[in-house]
C-alpha cells in the first residue's frame, strides 16, 4: 500500500502545480473514516481507496481525481456525509465522489432492476464529468485484482460476470484498452476457469517450443524499417490475452492449433506520416492478407482510437497482425481520453464531448425496464464498427449489420422517427438493408411517417430499437387508455348511478392506483376485474355474477395495435360482426362472431365491440386456386390491382401438375371491399375459385 508521502511524491512528479495539501488532507481523512474496517482479503479496508489512488497517478491524472479516488467509499461504507465532504474538499471533488457512489442502498424488487438503476444513474453523473467513470474503472480494476480473496463462488461470479458486461466495454468506448484487456483477462479467469487455464497452458508450451519467434519477427521488422531509411521508435512483440484467444476459438470454431494470429507486433513511429511510410515499407517486405488492413487515422473509431491495423504473412505461412501509430496515439490507445489529462489538454469533461454517451443517457431515459436498460447498454457497447457517409460527407459510425434505420436514428431521432424510404449509393434500397462499410447513405423521410413496429425486427443499433420501443410503448398506453375509457364508462352505465370526481379519487386510492389513466389501462388489459372496480366505486355493488344495464359497446380500429389483436383464426376485417375477449394482462382479443374459438370462451369474458367509422385497413385471408398455366398468377394480380388491393404475404400452399393452391393476406378497406376483390378474381378463366379463410 502506498504511504502518504509516496503518493503525494507520485502526483508532484508528473503535476509539480498539484494541490498537496488536498491530498494529504483526503488520505487522512479517509484512513480516519474507514478506521478498523477489514477487506475479504484480511487487508485493512484503507488500502483499497489508496491503491484505486495508485491506479488513477499511472493515469497521470489531476489531483481533484486522485482525491476522489481516496475518497470515493466514504460516503457509502463510513459515517461520512456527502455535506461534510462538499465542506472539507470543496464542490467539485464532492460531485465526483457523489458521482462514484456504489449506490448500494437502492432498493430494487431484483437483481437486474438494481444493476440497472445503478449504471443508470452512474452514467447520469458521467453525462457531468467523465472523470467519475476513470475513478469507477481504477475502483472496478482493484476489486477485479483482488476478486479471489472473495469466498462465495456465486458473488465473484456475478462481479465477474458485471465487469465482462459493463466495466470492459465502457473501458474500451473511452480508448483505455489496457484496462479493458485486464478487466476482461481477470473476468475471464473467474467465468471460464477451465478455458483460461486451457488456453494459458497451450500458451506456455507455444512459448517453450517457438523459441526466439517473436524476438526474431522483432527483429526483422526493426531491420526493414532501417534499411528503407525510417527508424522506428520502438517494435515491441505480445502474445494475445488469453480470453481475446478464447473468444476467437469460439467465435470462428476452430482449435487453438488452428489459429494463426495469435501474436500481434506494435511499431511506434514519430508521426503520422511516418506510419504510412512505414505501412508502405512492411508491404513490399511481407505480403499482406487481403481484407485485414484497417487506418483509424483517416477514419478514427468513435473513441477516438487511432492506428493502421495489417496482418501480413511470414515465412512458413505465419500470420503476423501488426499496429502502426505514432507515440500521441500510443498514448491514446494505452490510457484513451486519461491521456488529455496526462497531456495538459484538460476538457470541461461533459458528455457533450462523447456522442455514444449523449446516445446511452437517451436510451437509459426511454428504456421501459431493467432488462431493456442492460440489453441496450451491452448492444451499444460490444458492437464492432463500420463506417457510412450522409449525401454531405459527415461521418457515421455504426455496428456492423446497421441498416438505414439504423443510420437515421445515428443522425438524429426525428430522423429516424420520420424515416420512409433509403438510397445508398444513389439506389433506393429496402430499410432493412445490411450496410457496407464506406456507403453513401441518404434518408428519405415524411412528416406523416411514424416508427414502423416491425423495424424492431431488424435494427441493430440500441438507440434505433430503443425509440422503436419507446414509439411502440407510446401507442399501446394511447390504445389502453382509449379502450379502457370506454369499459369504465360502461361499468358506471351498469351501476345505474352517475359518479362524482371524489367518488371516483376516492375508488382510486381504495385500487391503489395513480390516476385514472392507470385505472383505464388496467381494466384494458383485465389486471383489474369489472367486478372490483365496481365495488371500489360503490362497496357491495361488484359480485361478478351480477349483470346491470345494457353494456356499451367498444369502438376499435381495424389496424393490429397493442392492447387490441385481430386474431388469425378468424381475421375480422372492419364490417365484420364482431366480438371481443378479453384475456387478463394481455388486452382485447378481437373475433368474428362466428369464429369457432368463441365457444371456448365465458361470456362474461366477452366485451361488446363496434368498429370505429374511420377503422382503417386489416388484412384478410383469401384461397385463390388457379390453372397451372403460363399467366395464371398475372390475372388474378391485375384483378388485385385494379381494386387497388395490396398484398401484404403470398404463399404457395398446394400444387401439382393441374393446380396452384395460393393464400393470399390482402389489405383490404372493409368487408365491402373483400367482397368486390372476391367477386372480381371469379371473372379471370385461370381461376378457379377463390373462397375467404381463416388464419
């Protein structure tokens, strides 16, 4: 553990201007505050906050951090107060140590709702300063160090299992891939023992029978660089982590013997220039392996990262990946966006500086549960990367499988939102396109256009799918609340009494509900029994066998929306007689009246409905049997046509040598329209009868 003095001497040596008697006062303070408490370890608890300080002076960082760092378990683990470090180190140390907070006391109904609203509100107090994330992850590195001394297998597991999820790819968005490599290395030891121990002892019996391998490609790089007249700084040869092997092993299903990159050589040169000079140089030396090269110079990762990447075949068929950069971006690949502080380039460190931030505080506020926050947390985190370009030449960079949904919601949401059609490349191209890296993407987009639900099926970006959700979220308690509006009303005409607002309130707090939008979307989705809620209105009114008055009927669209489903085994189309059902949690299921599934059903479950004057479309299911003719499938399109009837999913079902059996679901206007469409396909001679189905 380092001593006071050692660490202060540590901070002065790379900032002589430092405030020393900030960090003297923050070692005491915090060795005072954690007193006789004890690490799993059997260490003192004290020489944790030193030895996270330690991690944060080989980040060469500002003194305000490393007292953050020394302080930052105070608050949660002591009877130290947020007010008593705000008045004894000052706001904007008591706002970073606020900001590192575990947030342990959070009180959450699982484990998932508590992870979540913990990086919820730990990337919130990111958004302010970036700093609180390099005191998390020096925080996260030590424990991760000291993860063995920990003795429930289930508890290093789930800290272990935290760190591969969250702490390693957020290391790796702000550039710092030495504590990403590390992070994931001990992550890796814990959750894969047997692979790590597998993969680290092929390691060792590669090293004892390859010798001098690395020190002689070493060499030879160094000699071919010299001779064509560019010395380079450094070359420097490293074996690949282990857990970075064994995800390849599994990610290209090949044995350990069968991989061939499992060293990576870094040349460092002293410019730009001088690294594409260099790329030039090992290209006429070495071929190179077509569709590896990669320059992050020109076109730099969203992290900033910048390198040209190129693997290259050595003799007896050995693929070597080599990195070239110059000492600025050495440090930026090594310490990522620490290294302004090293460098003197301080920032004011807010989120607006890191776009991918600004894009996880959005989804973190639209994100409808837990699970979504963490499944849109991992997505925009892990993905690896290509890059697209707008009509105007801005740079955008994605995941690898975006589409130009994807793209448009990169650009700005309301693009996305309102987002039609795409071109790419000058093409008109379907949205759910896979784009290439380099394309030209331009959106085309109507004020009318809102988020399709199925794009949710295609998208791959977190922001995309989060605003598809949060769209589709926003429709469903507008339909909930429209449905649920008309039940309660039907309710107060079967109790035969008109309600006053404190009667209402007064069944709203005897329900435990918050508003009446709470208790329409409710009884929509028959959380909440008729029969309840009449005996929360008026006490002893709502024994469920009992019928009052004549029930009202419900008003639906024609249109499939949450709340409402026009079921498959039926496909009721606007004009059809129609009945509902109403399924608990699940909303309204809509049938025919004729539709067979009824009999299945309770007639106290059945709610009266009436399609809206303005429903809209619905598909119906047709069975269209035709000649097995040149022109058959030609006739009855035209017919389709010519009604202006669009078809939404063709299927070939049956044929043979005289017939073709197609199912046809044809978006239709109402049961008007099916059936002039019906009337009309019996015309062509291909034909040979056309009859409406069930799903």
């Amino acid at each position: 553990m380092l001593r006071q003095y050692e660490l202060v001497e540590r901070v002065k040596a790379y900032d002589p201007e430092a405030d020393e008697d900030l960090l003297n006062r923050a070692y005491v303070f915090s060795m005072k505050a954690h007193g006789s408490q004890l690490r799993a370890s059997g260490d003192p608890y004290f020489s944790h906050p030193i030895e996270v300080a330690g991690i944060l002076t080989d980040l060469r960082l500002d003194d305000e951090t490393i007292a953050t760092g020394i302080l930052h378990d105070t608050i949660e683990d002591t009877v130290a107060t947020p007010e008593t470090i705000l008045k004894l180190f000052g706001p904007n140390v008591a706002r970073l140590v606020d900001g590192v907070t575990k947030l342990s006391r959070i009180e959450a109904q699982s484990e998932s709702e508590r992870a979540a609203e913990n990086l919820r509100r730990f990337l919130l107090a990111m958004s302010d300063d970036i700093r609180v994330l390099l005191v998390k992850l020096a925080d996260r590195l030590h424990n991760m160090r000291t993860l063995h001394f920990i003795a429930k297998p289930e508890k290093r597991r789930r800290i272990a299992r935290e760190t591969m999820d969250i702490y390693a790819p957020l290391a790796e968005r702000i550039g710092m891939y030495g504590f990403m490599d590390e992070l994931k290395q001990l992550a890796f030891r814990e959750l894969e023992p047997e692979g790590h121990a597998s993969v680290t002892k092929r390691l060792e019996s590669l090293r004892a029978g390859g010798g001098d391998t690395v020190r002689r490609i070493e060499s030879g790089i160094r000699m071919t660089l010299e001779t064509a007249g560019l010395p380079p700084l450094d070359v420097k040869g490293r074996e690949k982590k282990p857990w970075s092997i064994w995800r390849k092993m599994q990610d290209r299903r090949l044995p350990f013997e069968q991989l061939s990159d499992i060293v990576a050589f870094r040349v460092i040169v002293d410019n730009p220039a001088d690294c594409y000079r260099a790329l030039g140089i090992l290209h006429q030396r070495w071929p190179m392996v077509p569709g590896r090269f990669k320059d992050f110079i020109s076109t730099p990762k969203r992290n900033g990262y910048r390198s040209l990447h190129t693997t290259l075949i050595d003799r007896d068929k050995m693929r070597i990946e080599v990195q070239i950069r110059d000492t600025a971006m050495h440090a930026e690949a090594e310490f990522g966006l620490a290294a302004h502080w090293a460098y003197k380039q301080k920032t004011d460190g807010t989120a607006a500086q890191y776009p991918w931030l600004d894009d996880l505080i959005e989804i973190l506020d639209t994100a409808g549960s837990a699970e979504e926050v963490l499944e849109h947390t991992r997505m925009a985190m892990f993905q690896d990367q290509l890059f697209c370009f707008t009509p105007k030449g801005e740079l955008i960079q994605l995941p690898k499988g975006a589409t130009p949904v994807d793209f448009a919601y990169a650009v700005h949401t309301t693009l996305g939102n309102t987002c039609v059609g795409a071109k790419v490349q000058g093409q008109t191209v379907p949205l759910r396109t896979a784009l290439k890296n380099g394309d030209q993407v331009e959106i085309l987009r109507s004020s009318a256009q809102t988020p399709d639900p199925a794009w949710e099926n295609f998208v791959v970006t977190a922001k995309a799918r989060a605003a598809v959700r949060r769209f589709v979220r926003g429709r469903e308690r507008d339909t909930l609340i429209h449905i649920g509006t008309q039940l309660f009303a039907d309710i107060s005409n079967r109790l035969g009494i008109t309600l006053s607002d404190e009667a209402v309130l007064a069944a709203l707090a005897r329900l435990k509900l918050a508003d009446r939008n709470a208790l329409y979307i409710a009884l929509a989705r028959q959380t909440l029994a008729d029969h309840a809620v009449m005996d929360a209105l008026v006490p002893g009114s709502g024994a469920p066998a009992k019928k009052r008055g004549k029930r009202s009927p419900v008003l639906i669209e024609g249109r499939a929306a949450s709340g409402i489903r026009l079921m498959d085994c039926c496909a009721p189309v606007p004009g059809d007689r129609i009945v509902g059902v109403r399924q608990e949690g699940e909303g309204i299921e809509v049938h025919r009246i004729d539709c067979p599934r009824l009999a299945d059903a309770e007639e106290a479950d059945w709610v009266d409905l009436k399609w809206h004057e303005d429903a809209g479309a619905a598909a119906a299911r047709i069975l269209v049997i035709v000649r097995n003719e040149p022109g058959s499938l030609a006739q009855v399109t035209a017919v389709l046509a010519a009604q202006r009837a669009n078809i939404v999913n063709l299927q070939l079902k049956h044929r043979d040598r005289a017939f073709h059996n197609f199912l046809m679901d044809v978006e239709v206007d109402d049961i008007a329209h099916l059936t002039n469409i019906i009337t009309g396909l019996k015309a062509p001679k291909a034909v040979v009868s056309v009859e409406r189905v069930a799903g």
